[in-house]
C-alpha cells in the first residue's frame, strides 16, 4: 500500500544512475589530512519516512562530500548532510558512507547501516496511561488520563506529537494515531484537558465575535476571559502539557523525553506537532497562532464559525506565530458536525488555501495531493453513516477504517503525509 503512493525516486534508481565511488571504507585514497571525529550513525525508520546522516571532520582548507549508497555515489549528495527521502522496504540494510576531501586527498567513513520497516512488522510501541493528577495534584482528574506512546525501535526524529481529543472525549479512544506517530518515529502524548464545554453550541450565536478566540484562550492558558467556560491556569492546555513531560522525564528518564523542555521549565514549542480532532483540533489551530509550533494536523476542525457575521470566527484571521505551510487539515466530505464547504472557509482564514484547494486523497498516490494542506477523504466509514460517524472517521478509533490487506488503519498515509513527515 505504502509504495504505491510513495511519490520518490527510490533509492535503488539512484544507485542504477551513478557510478562507482571507488577507495574502500576508512581507507585514505591519497595523501590528505581529513580526519573524520564522528562517523555517519545506523538509522532505522519506517518505510515513507526520511533518514538523516551526517559526518564531522576536519582537513586542510575546505571540504568537500560525497555520500555513497553501497559504495556507489549518490548524484547531487555533496553536503555535509545527506537525507535520502521517502524510503521503501526494498532499501532495507543499505550500506550508507561519505567521502571527505581537502585540497591534498580524500577520505571515505565508515558504513552506517539503513534499516527501512515495514509498519506491519514493527513490534508494538511502548504505551503508558497515567492520571493528570499523578503529575500535579492540584490538576484535575476529571477528563481522563493521559497516553504516552513512543517506539524504540526507530531512530527518534526529535519531534513531539501532542494530540487533543474532541468534546466529551479522551486520548484512549484515539490510540491509533498515537501508535501511528509512535511508529514514524516521534514521541506522542494524547493529552487529556478540560473538554466538557462544546464551543460551538456555546458560541453559536454569539454577538461577541471574540467568544471563540475568549474560550481557546482560557483552555489554552487558563487566563480568565471567556464567560463559557472556566479553567484555571493549572488545568489549561499548555500548564498540563509542561506537567506531564516533566511527569515523563522523571518517570520514563531514558526514552528521550527531556528533548521538549528547554531548561525542564518550559515547553520546547519549535519541537512540538500538535494534532486534534474536532474541538481538540481548534485548540491545536489556535496554539499554533500563539506558539511557533513545527506543524499543526486539524481533523474535522476548527469549526468556529460566527453564524452572525456569516464568516469564519475572528481569531482566524489574526497573525500567526505559525506560517500557515505548517497546518494541514483532514476531514469527510459528508461530515454533518462541520460541513466540507463551512470548512473550507476556516481553513482559508487560516491561510491553508494558499498550497492548493481542498483534495481528495482516496485511493490515490502522494504525488496527487503533493504540497496540499486541505484534504478530505470520501470512505465509508466504520460503524454507522451518520454525520457524526463521518465526523469523526478521519482519526477516531472505532469510526477509522482498516485496510483489509495490510491491517492498518486506511488513512496511515495521509497521517503520514500531513503530520509525521
């Protein structure tokens, strides 16, 4: 399934184009003064996914690269950085190495081993479910626990994957996606957070037009602004967040949690993904506005529309502390909860629409909807055809559909594609 969207020239094609590299692994091939202090690492990801390799070293005068799969050269890879792309299972255990050159000669490193899995035969990620409060006792308990997801088989790709579940719901039932981060290589926490206010029956009709932004902003940071909901500064999103990587640096010390603080005292924002469905997925687009996040994945979300004025809520619109290249947006043409068309609008506001309209992703490779941010899909969905099924297909567990031969979840590529490359 995954290597018939994958949309990059293969490894292998590479290697059939380009001639040998010739010189022997950590052998000089003439007189120079290269010396290589930290040689290409072994990198291990799932297929579509990049890998990422680098050598440091020193020689006289400038330097110059050339990195070799199996010991032939890969054309156009001369920096110091070599980051081969969408990667399928038939480049499993390549042999990746540099050679370095000064003005006198040239050296090659040692091999590094690639190793490219299948998601079907990944052995499980490691998941932990632990109380809010188990964090912070002055944190509610009330809205379910938190999950956190990571995967030690692969190599980490440094980046936290947050996800908020909807209105009246918690991380459980969102498990899939979690895994499925887990197993492109980020770390994942399904955040539980104060969700037993629906926003939009709350601000329907709102003469304020600042009744949505008011409502993200308190659940977000705990400031007092919004007469709709009440949550104090220790429940809001950001506060629980902190809580619980501090929780985990403490408690799981040696499975890299500590990389999303900056100091243990504050959220590394430019390391962090943060997804959500539904009302989960307004606050993740209205964070974004507030922090620089590396990206922001929408399922069936925002859906903040001022029904007075006829247009997208304010907030919206407001300048972004996030470039709107980082957001992508996911949900069912035939969702009744937030219409395609009513969606459209919102995700324009936020300035997705600049990288395409919206794009069906079924039964269709990456190459199809390659560089789009607005994507709907048009499956059946999993127990039942209500607005509501379609509302939550795109992520929610037992509404996502499974593909029937490769046993994941339908939409792998598109979560893939949106949140975890």
């Amino acid at each position: 399934m995954l290597a018939r969207w994958a949309a990059v020239t293969t490894l292998t094609t590479l290697l059939a184009s380009c001639g040998g590299g010739g010189g022997s692994a950590g052998a000089p091939l003439e007189p120079t003064a290269v010396v290589i202090s930290t040689q290409p690492a072994n990198q291990a990801v799932v297929s579509g996914q990049s890998a990422s390799f680098s050598v440091v070293a020193t020689g006289n005068g400038s330097l110059s690269y050339q990195w070799r799969l199996n010991g032939a050269d890969v054309a156009g890879a001369n920096a110091v950085n070599f980051t081969p792309q969408a990667l399928e299972t038939t480049q499993d255990n390549a042999q990746v190495s540099v050679r370095v050159s000064d003005i006198g000669g040239s050296r090659v490193s040692n091999a590094a081993t690639l190793r490219v899995y299948s998601p079907t035969n990944l052995p499980a990620p490691t998941v932990t479910d632990f109380e809010a409060n188990a964090t912070e006792a002055v944190i509610d308990a009330a809205f379910g626990a938190h999950i956190a997801t990571s995967n030690s088989i692969l190599t980490p790709k440094g980046r936290l994957f947050v996800f908020l579940p909807a209105s009246l719901s918690v991380p459980s039932r969102t498990q899939l996606v979690l895994n499925a981060a887990a197993n492109n290589g980020l770390h994942a926490i399904g955040l539980a957070y104060p969700n037993d206010v629906v926003l939009d029956s709350a601000c329907s009709g709102a003469s304020d037009a600042a009744c949505w932004g008011n409502a993200r902003e308190e659940i977000r940071s705990g400031s007092n602004v919004s007469a709709n909901v009440a949550v104090n500064e220790a429940n809001a999103i950001e506060h629980r967040l902190l809580k619980a990587l501090q929780y985990l640096v403490q408690t799981q010390p040696t499975r890299g949690w500590e990389q999303y603080l900056d100091n243990g005292t504050a959220v590394r924002w430019d390391r962090v993904r943060i997804a959500g469905h539904s009302q989960g997925g307004g606050h993740a687009a209205y964070i974004a506005t507030k922090r620089p996040l590396d990206r922001a994945c929408l399922f069936s979300s925002p859906a903040d529309y001022d029904d007075v004025r006829q247009q997208p809520a304010a907030w919206l619109s407001a300048t972004s502390a996030t470039p709107a290249s980082k957001l992508y947006g996911f949900s069912h043409q035939r969702d009744m909860v937030v219409g395609i068309n009513k969606l459209q609008s919102i995700w324009s506001a936020l300035g997705m629409a600049a990288f395409g309209g919206l794009t069906l992703i079924d039964d269709v490779p990456l190459s199809a909807y390659q560089g789009r941010h607005m994507l709907y899909t048009d499956r059946p969905v999993v127990g039942g055809i209500s607005g509501q099924s379609y509302h939550g297909a795109p992520v929610v567990d037992l509404l996502t559909p499974i593909d029937s031969v490769s046993g994941l979840p339908a939409y792998w590529p598109i979560w893939q594609y949106a949140c975890f490359l």
